[in-house]
C-alpha cells in the first residue's frame, strides 16, 4: 500500500488517493482540513528530495509558480518544505489532459475547436511570461480540458527544476522531444518564444492529428527540429484555414527572431482570424526556412503551402518559380522581340548618337563639381540638419529623486503636472512629454510629468457580527472583495459569523483590496468518558445518558437467561469510550428467560405436599439498602428489601413441593444476578 495514502501532511492535509505517477513526483487527491475542500498534492520522489541542491531548486521555483493567478493555469497553493517532504498543493482539476481528449476524438479537432484552446493556452503563457516565468515543457500532456471546456496549463516551472535550470537537452527533455525548439535542442538560450513555438507544435497536433517530426529516437526527432521543415498543415488537411495555417508556422519558425515576439502577438492574431477567418497575414515565407535569413525588403508572400507563381521543394528545401509561368514570360520575351526586329526591318537605320551622350556626359560632370564646391562652402551651414537630443526616460522613477538630477536631466527643466490616483507607489512619475528616448531638438527645454497619488483608498468597513454572504456584499459595494474564508471553533460565537478579519475596521486600504476572514465553528466539542449503564434499569439508563448530552439512539430487547426484564443487557457507545455531546446511544433490554426453556408445569392432578426451604445471601460490600430477589423456572419467589448497614447476610425462605426434586434458583441483588442456589423439595 502506498506510504502516503491516510497520512495527513502538516496537519493540514489528509491524503486520500494516488491520481497521477511522473518523472519527478507522484500526485494525490487530497483534503484541506482547514478550508475543507479538495486539492491536488505533488509530492516530489524519495530519490529525488535527498538532492539538497534539486529540493531547492524546486522549492524555489514552485514558490514563483504560485504567485501566477491566471484562469487558464492551474493554481498553486502551497508550498511546502521539511526535512522528510517537498510538496506543493495545487488546485485539483476535474477533467482530462488534452493528449486524452485528442485521442477520444481520434487525434485530430477541427480547427474551430483548436482555435478555442490554442487561444486559453496562449493567455496562459502570456500572462506567465509577463512575470517573468518560462515553461519549457508546453505538451497536451501538460494542458488540462475541463468539462466546461476551459483548458488549465499544468507544471509551470517544473521543467527548469527538471533541467537544472540548464537548456540542455536532459533525459526529462527527451520525454517531450516532440514538442521541444530547436534551440531547446541544441542547448542553446531558451526564452518566452521556445514556449510558442511548443504551442505551435500543440497547434500543429491539434489541426492535422499528426506530429511534425516523427523517428527511431528522440536524438532523431530532435535534430529534424534543427535542421527540417514539416510539411504544411493544409497539405494534410486541406480544409484548414490559410490563415490559421499561416499563424501556425509562424509560432514553429526555427528561428526565434521570427517568431511571435510575444505571446501578446500571437494573441492579437488569433483573435483577428477568429474574428474574420478569410484575412490575410502578410508574413514571408522565407520565415520558416530553418537556414534562410530575411532580406530587410523582402517580398511579401502568402507562406507554406503552394500558390499560383511559387511552391516549395519538400525534398531540397529550394523553392523554384512555376514551370508554366516561366515558359509564359519566354513566349511573351520571343514575341516582343520579333516584333521589335520585323519593325526594324521597315526603317532606314539612324546615325550613331554616342558623340552626343559623350557631350552631355561632360556637360553634367562640371555641374556637378560646381554643385559640390557650393554646398561645402556656401550651404553647408543652411543645410545641416537641425541637432538633436534623445529625452531621458523618467518613466518608473521617483520625482523626488530626478527632480534635482541635472546628469540625468542634461539641459531639461522638469514641470511637476498632475497628481493622480494609479496602483503604482506614490511619488512614482507614470507619465512624461516628450517620450522618453525621443530624439528632440534644442527648443525643447522642457518635460512635463505626471506623478502618481497612489491607488484610491477607501475606509475599511467593520464585519463584526456578519455571516459570509452578507460581509461579501458589503465589502463588493465599498470596493472591496472578501478572500477564501478559514474555519475556527468559538466558545461564544456562533457558528456561522465571523470572528475576526483583517485589514482591521478603520483602515485606509487600496480599491479590489482581499479581506481575510475567519468564520466561527461554534463551541469545540470536547470528548468525555461515555457513563456506564450496566446495572440499571431501561428508565435510569436513558435518564443518564440524557442528562449527559447524548441522543438516544436504537432500543432493542432480547431474552436472557440471568438477567431480569427491563434490566440493560448492553450498551454502545462501550462505557468510558470517548464522546461527544450528540453521540447516539443504542441499548439492549432484557425480556428475561426465554418461556420455551422453562420447565412444564406439573399435572394438575398431582397433589404436591408444601415444604419450605429456607438460605441466606451474603450482603458483604454493600450498604444501605439492598434489593434480593430470588427467581425460579423463570417466575419471581422471593422480593424482600434488607438494610445491609444493619444485617450481613438475607434469609430467604422458598415455598415448593416434595416431589420437585432439586431446582435451582437464581439470586439478583438490586437486579444484577449474582449467582445460583440448589434447592432441594425432596429431602
């Protein structure tokens, strides 16, 4: 069995089931005790977390990871670290990975369907590039699809910890060889574009329900994404937009230079052929040729796939003009020809007229020194262009601290303009005129900024008293939001309303600011010794245990050889098990012997001789007074009550008949039996 399954981890987290085995950890469904809800825990593998330097790399990644706050990325929430464990608590995903959905719905989507998680996923990634973290490991296996059809990208940052934080290509690398860059690869730097261009091949997946580059090896499959060129998408699904197929390839370029600079762009050129699937992405196709450079004024063609004037040579890599187009323009070259020679033919020939472009030649050399002479001597001062100077950047700054600068100023007059309210730190300066590094001439003197006031604050309003729903409306109306409530027992409190909260009433916090909140679980039940019921009536019992707290649970009654009706046989809870004020209680009731062992009762014709026999019964450990009954065959023959402060031992005297022979009676004091009595009529 699993070490982990029922282990609760910090107190905090019980583990209930194994839902996932990987290269570097083992996830398991969970529950959060404290906010009660479900989470995913990874744990990072036994082998793995005896590496001090790999446990801090992965602790440290894993804390980045969780400041990213994205709908289309799976939430961390926690990060754990101790001398047995590394884990993190992420947010438990009900759903399937992409990889699973493509294959149920026979590896290939239609490009609608593509469209409409290729955009989520590239959401994703921009919001993680813009704070700075790359995932170097973008697969369908590492994308989620939930059952609303949203997608959540997984594992942000694992990868780096998988690799070192080294670019090389790792044994972890060649698990996702399919989907690595180019430079990836080679080992080369990786940045936000090695991530479009893993959402590229994801794309490309998607669209045609094949990979780009298939082989023997992963070395194999990683060297076509060095030096080989996949065949366009439309080439295997013709029914696939240009468009799209353009935005494809673009994100696949080999070289990163000519990919998407952002995944913004590739953003903003998904949403344009969404909103118009017939338009026309003027990129060259020279692009996604793993060798070729572009030309600053390249020719601006349609890419990939073959078009009317121009294909491409799969096999070579070379492109080549279309045949038909070529014996085109020689018939129409043929044509012009014999016509210019045939019209020659009708004209007498003219006389030669290089002397005359010899004359014109000399003419416009001496202008033109002429020319020269006056423009360095008489102009030059005229035509100079006016001087310039680049503005400094003061964007970001603290006006106090450039105010005086007169290095960083270098000849301009700062002009304090507005204060406004903005989320940047007061004092900021979140706007200038001129731009910043806007080449200016020398009348501009001046720069006028704005400064920021800080973000607009508001009273933060008291909750005293509120239960969740209705502090959550007050809060949304004083623009502000409530947070994640946690759980806490109060003696005086009642459940349901909240304890405490912070920020505390009174302060001046931001708009949007998270109020933390902490709801009341009621009194905390504290466990006490369940009574013990034994001996006592059905009345008493319940009267105990209800006096106690507890509820009344099952009663059920049974015949018993030895003790009497109406007397407890059993009881659950067992005596002194702990408890808590609520617990049902089930007892089991005698009803006595049962009728079908007692003996027949002697033939009304016999006619018994009465005896008496008379016993005692010890009354030693007992004080003040004492019940004695005495049963036999089942029916009550002696009751009698004794003050055993006063007398040790009862007499107990039994009325029978000879002919009974010996019987034997049981003895109960205050209804408990105590033991047995032979009797005998007949002596």
């Amino acid at each position: 069995m699993d070490p982990y399954i029922g282990k609760l981890l910090d107190n905090r987290y019980e583990i209930l089931e194994l839902v996932g085995t990987g290269g570097m950890a083992k996830v398991y469904k969970a529950r959060c005790h404290r906010l009660n809800r479900l989470v995913a825990i990874k744990i990072l593998r036994e082998d793995l977390s005896q590496d001090a330097e790999f446990r801090r790399r992965f602790h440290d990644e894993s804390q980045a990871v969780a400041m990213l706050s994205h709908p289309n990325i799976v939430a961390v929430y926690d990060v754990s670290r101790s001398s047995e464990l590394e884990y993190i608590v992420m947010e438990l995903i009900d759903g399937i990975t992409l990889k699973q959905y493509m294959q149920r719905k026979g590896n290939k989507l239609n490009w609608r369907e593509a469209l409409h998680f290729i955009t989520q996923i590239t959401k994703a990634l921009g919001h993680a590039h813009s704070r700075g973290i790359i995932h170097r490991d973008i697969k369908p296996h590492n994308i989620m699809v939930l059952r609303d059809g949203s997608v959540k990208v997984a594992d942000f940052g694992i990868a780096r910890v998988a690799s070192g934080g080294h670019s090389t290509l790792t044994q972890e690398a060649l698990g996702s060889v399919h989907y690595i860059s180019p430079e990836q690869a080679r080992g080369s730097h990786i940045d936000a574009r090695s991530d479009l261009y893993s959402a590229g091949v994801v794309l490309y997946e998607m669209l045609t329900g094949r990979l780009p580059f298939e082989g023997d090896t992963p070395v194999s499959v990683a060297i076509q994404h060095i030096n080989s060129i996949p065949l366009s998408p439309r080439e295997l699904e013709p029914s696939i937009p240009e468009a799209l197929e353009v935005i494809t390839m673009k994100a696949m370029a080999p070289n990163p230079d000519n990919r998407y600079l952002s995944a913004d762009d590739m953003l903003a050129d998904l949403e344009e052929f969404r909103k118009n699937p017939n338009i026309n992405f003027d990129y060259s196709s020279a692009e996604f040729d793993p060798e070729e450079e572009l030309d600053d004024d390249r020719t601006q063609i349609r890419p990939v796939h073959a078009s009317a004037g121009r294909q491409e040579d799969r096999r070579g890599g070379r492109r080549y003009e279309d045949e038909r187009g070529s014996r085109r323009y020689e018939e129409e070259h043929s044509r012009r020809r014999s016509r210019y020679e045939d019209e020659e033919d009708d004209y007498p020939r003219r006389n030669p007229v290089w002397p005359v472009f010899l004359a014109a030649a000399a003419i416009l050399l001496f202008v033109g020194v002429i020319g020269y002479f006056l423009f360095n001597t008489l102009f030059a001062g005229m035509l100079a262009p006016p001087a310039t100077r680049p503005v400094p950047e003061l964007v970001g700054r603290l006006y106090e601290e450039v105010k005086d600068d007169t290095e960083l100023l270098a000849g301009f007059t700062l002009i304090e303009g507005d204060t406004v309210a903005d989320d940047a730190e007061p004092g900021t300066i979140i706007a200038q005129d001129p731009e910043g590094k806007k080449e200016v001439g020398e009348s501009v003197t001046e720069i006028k900024v704005t400064i920021s006031g800080g973000p607009e604050v508001v009273e933060m309003i008291p909750l005293d008293g509120m239960d969740y729903q209705t502090a959550s409306t007050a809060l949304k109306d004083r623009g502000l939001r409530i947070g994640v409530p946690e759980y806490d027992n109060h003696e005086t409190i009642e459940q349901g309303i909240i304890i405490s909260y912070t920020p505390m009433q009174g302060v001046m916090v931001p708009l949007g600011t998270e109020v933390q909140v902490v709801i009341s679980k009621g009194p905390e039940d504290k466990p006490f010794p369940m009574p013990d019921l034994s001996e006592m009536t059905e009345a008493l019992a319940k009267k105990t245990y209800l006096n106690a707290n507890l509820g009344e649970g099952r009663t059920e009654r049974e015949y018993h050889p030895t003790i009497e009706e109406g007397m407890v046989i059993s009881q659950y809870p067992l005596k002194d098990t702990p408890v808590s004020e609520g617990t049902e209680v089930n007892l089991v009731i005698s009803m006595g012997p049962d009728p079908a062992t007692l003996p027949p009762d002697p033939p009304e014709d016999q006619d018994p001789i009465p005896v008496t026999r008379s016993f005692t019964v010890p009354l030693d450990g007992y004080e003040g007074d004492v019940n004695v009954r005495v049963l036999m065959d089942g029916a009550q023959v002696w009751n009698q009550n004794y003050d055993a402060t006063m007398e040790t031992a009862a007499e107990v005297h039994i009325q029978g008949s000879r002919g009974m022979g010996v019987k034997e009676v049981t003895i109960f004091i205050n209804g408990v039996a105590k033991g047995t009595e032979s009797v005998n009529f007949d002596e």
